[in-house]
C-alpha cells in the first residue's frame, strides 16, 4: 500500500479501522470525506507505520465511537488533520511517536470514555491540545515523555480535576528539568 487514494467517497467505517505496517504511506490523503467510526481508530498498533508523517486526509473526522490509539508512528510530527474530531467514546493513546512534539488537533475532545494514555513520546513538549478534556472515565496515564515538564502534567490533572478522573492517575518519567510558563 502506497497511499490511500481511492477511497474518497468513504464517509463512514462500522467497526473499528486498523491501519498498522504500512511502510510508505505518508498520509491519509484520500479519505477526505470520512466523517465517523464506529469501532476504534488504531493509527499503527503493533509494527507502526515508517513513513507516516502526517494524518492529512482525515479532516472530516468528527467521531469515533471507540478509542483513538496513536501507537509507533516513527515520524509522525502532528495531529492537526484531526481538528475537527469532537467525539472519541473509549481511549485516547498517544504511545511512542518519536516526532511528535504536540498534541494539537484534539482540541475539540472534552471527555475520554476510558483510559487517556501519554506514554514514550521521545519529541512531546506540549500537551496543551487536550487541555478541553474534562472527564477521564478510567485512568490516567502520562509517564515516560523526556521533553515533557512534568509541570504542565501536574497542571493538566488540576484542571481536569482529580473527581473527574475515575481511574489511577500515574505519572513519572517526565521531564524535571524543562519548565512551564508562569
């Protein structure tokens, strides 16, 4: 698979969507016209995606009715493309992205159905894309980000709240050294 060319009238997929092994395909353009998922959304899961740069294509998605697993995408350096997704109704994972430096395009999500996960992102500075969410219905997962400040972690689960967070809240592996803006 080279690109996703092809499916431009895909408006709708009913289950989940794994999208995992995919050497040269750089980016989603293609799929402009899908607006929801009925099942998970798994952007790499176990082998990720090499040549994965960006997720432009997937503008028009607005819901997934499972979790969104971002997972061993090697050079993927932004999430903008999913600035219109309002929705995600189980977890949100963020795990071993090496170029993504911030979570900006999830601006939009307010609530995660289950776990919120931020672990082994080698590049991530800044976390102020999901600073909307405001429920965590099971844990809470942000460890292991060495560019991190831990700061802006402690600052994130005081806005959330800890009684909006349902699950355990663990958190280490940050960076101590980089520091938030007063």
């Amino acid at each position: 698979l080279e690109s996703m060319s092809g499916l431009d009238s895909l408006e709708t997929i009913g289950g989940y969507f794994l999208f995992d092994g995919n050497p040269k395909v750089q980016d989603f353009r293609g799929m402009e016209s899908l607006k929801t998922i009925g099942g998970d959304l798994y952007v790499g899961r176990w082998d990720g995606n090499n040549s994965l740069e960006s997720l432009e294509g997937l503008e028009g998605l607005v819901q997934i009715a499972g979790g969104l697993w971002l997972q061993h995408n090697w050079v993927l350096n932004d999430l903008n493309a999913l600035s219109n997704l309002q929705a995600i109704g189980k977890d949100l994972v963020v795990e071993n992205n090496a170029s993504l430096t911030q979570l900006n395009g999830l601006d939009l999500i307010e609530s995660v159905g289950d776990d919120l996960v931020i672990i082994d992102n080698a590049s991530l500075v800044d976390i102020s894309g999901v600073l909307n969410i405001r429920w965590v219905e099971k844990r809470f997962l942000v460890w292991d980000n060495p560019e991190l400040p831990q700061c802006e972690v402690d600052a994130f689960i005081e806005l959330i709240g800890e009684h909006n967070i349902q699950g355990e809240i663990t958190t280490y592996g940050n960076s101590d050294i980089n520091s938030c803006d007063e």
